[in-house]
C-alpha cells in the first residue's frame, strides 16, 4: 500500500504533462520545425522579390505599382522575426517599413486624388490612408527595427519637407548628415528646405542668410558627387532665380548640359520664372 502511494503522485504528473501536449496527441517534433520554417523560408523570398519589383517601380516613378508592392513585401515578412533563423530578416523588414513610408508620402503629395482608390495586395486601401503621420509611424517602425541607416533620418526630413515644414526638415537632414557627412542627397535636400525657407521669408537678411546656406549645401552636394548630382543643380537654378541672379541661373543649366546631365527640369524652372 504504501508503495503505491509513492507510485502515484509519479503517475499523476505523468498524466498532467500528457495532457498539456493535447490528452493524446503528440508533442511538436522536428519535422513540425522543419515545415514552418520552410514556410517562413517560401514567405521571405518572395517579400523579397516584392520589395525588389516595389523598388524597380518607384525607380520608374510608378509611385502606386511600388505601393502596392512594398505593402506586400511587409506583409510577407511580418512573421520572419527571427535573426538566427533568417539572417538579414531585420534589416530586411525595416528597409521595407522605410521606402514604404517614402512612397506613402509621395502618394499623400500626388496630385491625381485618384489614387485615393489604390489597394494593397490584402485589399487594405492606401490611398485613402496615405498621410505624413502614416508616413513617419512606418520610419519610425523602420528605426525602431534598424537605427544604424543614417538614410532612415534622412527619409524623416523628406516628410517633413513635402508637408512645408522646411525646419522640422532641417533638423532630421542635420541627423542624417552627421551621421554620414559624404552622401550628396542628404545635402541637396536640406538645401532645398533652406530654399524655401527663404521663399518664405520676407526679402532681408534672413533670406539671403538662407540663400546662403542653401547654395553651400548645393556645392557639396555636387562636389561629393563629382558634379553628377542633377537635383542640387536644379535646386540650385532655383536659389540663383530667387536672388535675382538669372545669369547665374542660366550658367548652372550650361554646366549641366556639359557635364551631360538633363536638364529638362531646369529649364522648365527657368522658363517659368521668366513669366
């Protein structure tokens, strides 16, 4: 008798743990690992061929066919969370939490409200979604995964920049920029917010102390770039037509056209200044 009751407090506890795997059934094994891991593996790859398709679109300047894309590539890899598993899943998933917010504020910026109507591939609209604050949760997400990319920082001001909010703008290029000092987007963008800030700004020292600044961001920029960086011309066509120096203008948009870079744009901002 007494055996037995030191028998059963054993027997007990081994039913207590056959129920906790189900009262029967078994318990998961290595091949239960092995499928979800495979299906994690499937879900990557392809998040990685809708990032990579989201990408070739927005280099196109197909802003709604990258939304939609992008959006896809997040879904895709929104259980992928383990480095060990998957190395590169974490930079992975905030690179596309990061150009998905780019892109949901250049289609907040469109001006074809169309787009309004623009779905993701889950059937989630995002057009009608798309807003700055929208935009900076998801670079915010982006950080909050990877905070290393001085690019993330970069992509903050750019929000703030499409929204008007040229010193918010200011702030996060200044981040950027000293976080890497060498890359010539980070310039010709703060010197594009110091532009309007100056259009802002009653003629003065004001404007012309950020005319100033603007025009020393655009000689980096293009100066980092060995004189390729089309944008800090066309900004600084700009600057120089703002500060009455139309002869300087026209000077940047010759340069352009030596060094063999379009000048299309330029132009029109010439041309229409001239109205």
């Amino acid at each position: 008798m007494a055996k037995m009751l030191r028998i059963m407090p054993v027997v007990a506890l081994l039913c207590l743990m056959a129920c906790s795997f189900g009262c029967g059934r078994k318990p998961p094994g290595p091949n239960d690992r092995t499928k979800e891991l495979a299906r994690l593996g499937i879900a990557f790859n392809n998040a990685k061929l809708d990032f990579n398709m989201g990408m070739q679109a927005y280099q196109a300047g197909q802003i709604l066919d990258a939304a939609t894309w992008l959006a896809s590539a997040i879904n895709r890899s929104r259980e992928v969370t383990s480095e060990a598993d998957f190395s590169g899943s974490t930079a992975f998933r905030a690179d596309a939490h990061f150009w998905y917010g780019v892109v949901l504020i250049d289609v907040f910026a469109l001006a074809d409200k169309s787009s309004l109507d623009i779905l993701d591939k889950q059937g989630n609209k995002i057009g009608e979604r798309a807003s700055p604050q929208l935009a900076l949760s998801y670079m915010d997400k982006a950080i909050e995964l990877n905070p290393a990319p001085p690019l993330y920082y970069w992509g903050k001001g750019y929000v703030y920049l499409k929204t008007g909010d040229s010193k918010q703008a200011i702030s996060w290029f200044n981040t950027a920029i000293g976080r890497d000092n060498r890359d010539p987007n980070f310039y010709s963008h703060r010197a594009l917010a110091y532009y309007e800030l100056a259009r802002s700004s009653e003629p003065g020292r004001e404007r012309l102390s950020n005319l100033r600044l603007a025009q020393e961001d655009c000689s980096k920029a293009i100066l980092l770039s060995k004189k390729q960086h089309t944008h800090a011309y066309e900004v600084l066509v700009m600057i120089y037509l703002l500060g009455g120096q139309v002869d300087q203008a026209k000077k940047v948009i010759q340069d352009m056209d030596s060094e063999g870079l379009p000048t299309n744009r330029a132009v029109e901002i010439y041309n229409r200044s001239l109205k």
